[in-house]
C-alpha cells in the first residue's frame, strides 16, 4: 500500500502503534483476569466481600474500555501518520495521560477501595460511599486524566486530517457523495476507508470528551465543595453521552482492522463507495445521540428525546455496520485466502459485531429495554462487541502486522485450539448472559437471585476456555514477533 | 415485549448471521475470483441491501412507536396514583395494589438513583422505571394476574444494592 511517509516515519509511527497496542492489550489482559474472579465469585466458586467485589467490577469496566481505546488509537494514529505525518511527541503526551489516568484509578480502587461503578452515577460517588473521600477524587482526577488524552489525541488527529484533505468537505466526502461525477470526472479520489473511522472517532470523540470532562469538573468541584449541588439528571446525560460514545468508539477505531487488514489478506482492495461514506455520516452524526436509549426509563426525561432515541440508536449502527460487513465479506469470499491467525481474527470479529450489535438494536428498541433495562442481557451485548468484535479486530490487526513481518505461519492444531478457546469458550460465556438476562436476572448484582448462579458458572467455565485460548493466541503472538524479520510490506 | 420471545428472536438471526458469514467465507476458496469479476454484482447487491435495512430499521421503530410507556400515565387519567420511594437499601410501597386496574406509581429516590422494577409472581420483569432524587417518573401500569409481586433495584446504588428489594400483593 503507498504510503505519504519515509521508512523513518513509518517506523516511528509503528513505535508509537506498538507501544499503544503493548499497553492496551496488558491492561486487558488483567480486567480479564478480573472478570472472571468477578463472575466466579457470582458462581459461588468462592466468595467476594460486596465491596470487593463493586470495586473490582468499577476497575473492570473503565479498564477495559481504557485498555481496548487505546490499543484502537494507537492503530489509528499509525495509520493516518501513513497518510499525513504526524507529531509522535503529542502521541506519547496523550499516552503518558492515559498512563497516569489508569494508575489513579488503580490506586483508587486498590488502595481506596472505590465501588461507585465507572459510570458514577451523581450523587452515588459521594452518599453511602464504603470508601474514603480520597478514593472518589483519585477516581474522578483518573478519569479527568484519560479524557484529557482523548482529546489531545482527537485534536491532533482532526488537525491533520482537516489539512490533509482540504477541510472538513475533502475529509467527509462530501463533495465525493453529492457531486459525485464531477468529484471522479476531475481524478479526485476519496479519503480511504480507514480515514473516516479516523474523522469520525476523533470528532465524536472530542465532543464526548467535551461532555465527560464537563460533568467530571463539575463531580470534582462537588467533591471539593460538597455545597455545590448538581442536577442528577444533567449529570447522567452528560455521563453517558461520554460513556456510551466512549464505548462504542473502540469498535470504530478497531474496525479499521477490516478496512487495511482484511486486503492484506486477501490481496484485494477496500475502496470507499458512496454507500460507506454516508453510512459513516449516519455514525457521525447519530452516535453520539445514541446514548438516549440508556436514560429510556427516566421517564423525567423530555419525551422528544426517547423518540429520537431508539431510531438514534438504529442510525448509529446499521448503516455502517451492513456497509462495513458486506464489504469486508465480499473481499473474502473467493479471494483464495488461506486462513491464517490475522484472518481469522479479522473475520470472526465481523460476526462479533453483527451479533453484538443486533443484540444492542434490540435492546434499543423501548418496549424491549421496558423488560431488559438493566438486566444480563446488557452486558451480554456488550461483552459480544467488545469481546468478540473489538478484541478480535484488534488481535486480527496484531497478527497480520506480525505474520507480514516474519513471513511466519501458525500451525493448523494452535489456530484451532485457539478458535476452540476464543469462540467456543466466548460463546458460553456470552450465550450466559443473554439466557440470564432474558430471565429477568439484574447487572451489577454482587449476589444474584435464582437463576443467575446457575448461568454465572456457565459462564465462569466459559471464561476459564476463552482465557486458554487468549494466552494460548498471546504466547503465539510473542513467538511470531521474535521470529527474524521477512522485510514483508504491510 | 416478552423477553423469551426476544431471545428467541435474537438466537435464531444470531445463529443465521454466523452460518451464512461462515458459509460465504469458505465457499470455492479453492477456485478464486478476480477482485473484478465480484465487484459489480457484489455492489449493486449492497445497494438494495443497505436501503432494505434501512427500511426495516425505520418500519421497526414505527411499529414499536404505540409501544412506548411514556404516555401511558397522562392517558390514565382516571387511575389510582401510588407513592414509591427508593433510599439506600429499600422501597416505601403500597401493600396492596388493585387488580384489572390501571395504577400509577409516582417513583423518586431521596438519596441516589436506583431501578424500580416488577416482577411478576412467575419472576418475569414486566415493566420498571428509574428512581431518580428531585424526579419523580410516573410508570403507569394494569395487573392482570393476581399474587405477590416482587421489586428489585435495577439501578447501582451501593454496597447492598443486591439486597434492596421489596414486594406488594395485588388483588
């Protein structure tokens, strides 16, 4: 693939990739390993303190989507600097936040014992706390942390891009969709696919951002000043407008693994098509509104907004999703691909996300979330995005980045085993969730009433086959990267 | 809508979905194509593809439109209007709620938010609401089957967040 940098610039992009992907991979590597002691704990296969147990679900949910955003950011930032260069010092500036973010909020559970739970909901983070006051504002001062890193990355990345296309026109394309023959008639080509997952994350991005560093001031000032009241229904949409956009960019920013991965795969090519561009227009401009479908059941809520919430939240979604998967499926059906570690990864992360992501549509739907609202079901859709669709995306993206390296190959028994381990064990472990869920058993229950114990070791079973396979992938992974480089360009 | 009927409709599109990807993925890898031979007629299918869904998404969010709890309480006007208040670890609830009836609760929270949520005699969720301090939601609501009738949070609200449920009969 040409690229608009030298082998020096390329080289250091892929240091600043590497070492975002390194980092976001450690820290998932150990949320896994803290799910499971959480959902083991729910089998009753020993037994956890509640507060342990709040604290360590807290630090599991924020460290995931902090692990999972920035190993999605790093690859992003590798990419657009083959487009444009970029400044990796402001790289390693949003990196050293991110760094310094985490460890507060490590020191804040760990030590501090904080459990508010990283969606801290106002007023939860200050009444009835179990936790010294301290916990809360190394939590809140943690998170302010990251989302300063966030938007220092949007910045730099919707600086670059505006520059590098010509303003926002050339970077959405929007000459390309509404002046179409004259845009291919003058030799003009569209941004490729990867560099709208790039605008859209870093413009959504920075306006979540905005709204999470807004309500985080604002839960800091309280902590400081607890005279400083707050609305507890302002706080939640700002919450989640940040939480939930935050979410669900991880898989924008992994996708592009289908977008560069996939072609190498296939040795074919990914072209931007009027479809997919305003299928991430419909992303752009609809994501971040999405988040209405967690405030369904506030009912204090203005109307209007429920309405626009669930067609919202089908808009945020499909379009990018039909577009994005039938293209990804279109070049691997009959390409003559070899199915190797990096393909697979790739592949099985597209059903991921059709299947996590239809199981979010349905529970976006308002006469199904009246029933599902805060039940199993939701973190089974997530956990199916992120686990099977974000992870895999990004896994997908490792493994083709070193089997091109090395020209090495994964025998036929590990792939499998490891398919075995990630698909069989994370289909037990998810399929847990759903049956739960639909039998009306509630999240974020320390102790779960009948019939989540039952499900719980299903899925604690399920988690321990995923984990073998995990290390199983992670240890395959370390051997291709030693191997002796093949001089293969990616 | 009955949540058994949702996951019956989520397994089998789940399980469609990953047998027609796998399928369209290792089919004839054996005889590949040309990038170029699959183009033309791969992309005049996504159109058709792409505007159906679209279609779909937007009859779905139509059909479900009357399905929406939100007006439910103004439209009841002439229903019997129960106080509910959720605090860290329990709910003040009525004892008893009239069967064959339309009620409406009147729920808020006087410390933190949490989830007030109905279960049904069978322990089925049929409808809840959020508990929110300085709100109160108006979840209106007919009972058709007699018995005990469980309420559990629904809503992280601390430490026994687990433990904070209540109960009321309607007969």
């Amino acid at each position: 693939m040409s690229t608009a940098i030298d082998d020096a610039g390329d080289r250091r992009g892929k240091r600043v990739m590497w070492t975002y992907i390194v980092c976001g991979l450690s820290i998932f590597t150990l949320m896994l390993l803290v799910g499971i002691l959480l959902r083991g704990s729910q089998a009753a296969w020993f037994a956890l303190d509640a507060g342990v147990f709040y604290s360590l679900l807290s630090l599991h949910g924020v460290g995931m989507l902090t692990a999972l955003t920035i190993s999605g950011l790093g690859t992003l930032w590798y990419l657009v600097n083959r487009e444009t260069p970029l400044n990796e010092g402001v790289a390693y500036v949003a990196f050293s936040l991110f760094v310094g973010g985490v460890a507060a909020v490590i020191v804040s559970v760990v030590v501090g014992h904080y459990g508010a739970l990283w969606t801290m909901l106002y007023p939860l983070p200050f009444v009835g706390t179990y936790w010294p006051s301290w916990a809360t504002g190394a939590w809140l001062i943690g998170t302010l942390l990251v989302m300063v890193g966030f938007t220092i990355w949007c910045a730099q990345i919707l600086g670059a891009l505006v520059v590098r296309f010509g303003g926002l026109n050339g970077m959405l394309g929007i000459d390309y969709v509404l002046r179409n023959r004259a845009f291919v008639q003058s030799g003009k080509e569209p941004p490729a696919p990867e560099m709208f997952a790039a605008a859209i994350t870093a413009i959504d991005g920075f306006i979540a951002a905005t709204a999470g560093l807004l309500v985080g001031i604002a839960l800091l000032v309280h902590w400081l000043d607890p005279t400083v009241a707050l609305d507890p229904l302002w706080a939640k949409n700002l919450t989640y407008m940040f939480g939930h956009t935050f979410a669900n960019l991880t898989m924008y920013m992994a996708v592009a693994g289908i977008y560069v991965g996939l072609p190498l795969c296939t040795k074919r090519s990914y072209h931007t098509s009027v479809q997919l561009t305003v299928a991430w227009w419909a992303t752009l401009t609809f994501v971040i509104i999405a988040y209405f479908h967690h405030l369904y059941m506030d009912f204090a809520q203005a109307q209007s907004v429920q309405y626009i919430g669930e067609i919202a939240s089908y808009l945020a979604a499909i379009p990018v999703v039909v577009v994005t998967v039938y293209g990804g499926v279109l070049l691997v059906h009959r390409s003559g691909m070899r199915w190797t570690l990096g393909s697979m990864f790739l592949f099985a992360g597209m059903i991921g996300w059709v299947v996590g992501g239809f199981a979010a549509v349905l529970d976006a739907t308002i006469p199904v979330n009246v029933d599902l609202h805060n039940t199993l079901w939701v973190p089974g859709h997530f956990h199916t995005y992120l686990l099977e669709g974000v992870v895999l995306f990004t896994l997908g993206w490792v493994f083709v980045n070193l089997e091109a390296r090395s020209g090495g190959q994964t025998s036929a028994l590990v792939r499998w085993l490891v398919g075995v381990g990630m698909f069989g064990g994370g289909a037990l472990f998810l399929l847990s969730f759903y049956l739960a869920g639909a039998a009306g058993v509630p999240r974020r229950y320390a102790v779960e009433p009948a019939p989540g114990p039952f499900f719980a070791n299903i899925a604690t079973i399920g988690a321990l086959v995923l984990l073998a396979g995990f290390i199983l992938a992670a240890s395959e992974a370390l051997r291709l990267a030693r191997l002796k480089p093949a001089h293969v360009p990616l | 809508m009955d949540s058994s009927v949702v996951l019956k409709i989520f397994l089998v599109v789940a399980v469609l979905a990953i047998v027609l990807l796998l399928w369209l993925a290792n089919y004839r890898q054996s005889t590949p194509l040309a990038q170029s031979d699959l183009t033309a007629r791969g992309y005049g299918i996504r159109r058709y593809w792409f505007w159906c869904t679209l279609i779909v998404a937007f009859a779905v969010y139509a059909i479900t439109i009357p399905a929406f709890p939100y007006r439910k309480a103004q439209a009841s006007v002439n229903a019997r209007h129960y106080s509910v208040i959720a605090q860290q670890y329990g709910f003040t609830l009525p004892a008893v709620v009239p069967l064959d009836t339309p009620v409406v609760f009147d729920v808020t929270a006087k410390d933190v938010n949490h989830g007030f949520g109905i279960y049904d005699p069978g322990g089925r969720v049929i409808t809840q609401v959020q508990a929110m301090p300085l709100y109160v939601n108006h979840l209106a609501v007919t009972f058709t089957v007699p018995g005990r009738y469980r309420v559990r949070c629904l809503e992280f609200c601390g430490i026994a967040h687990a433990a904070m449920q209540g109960s009321f009969d309607v007969k």
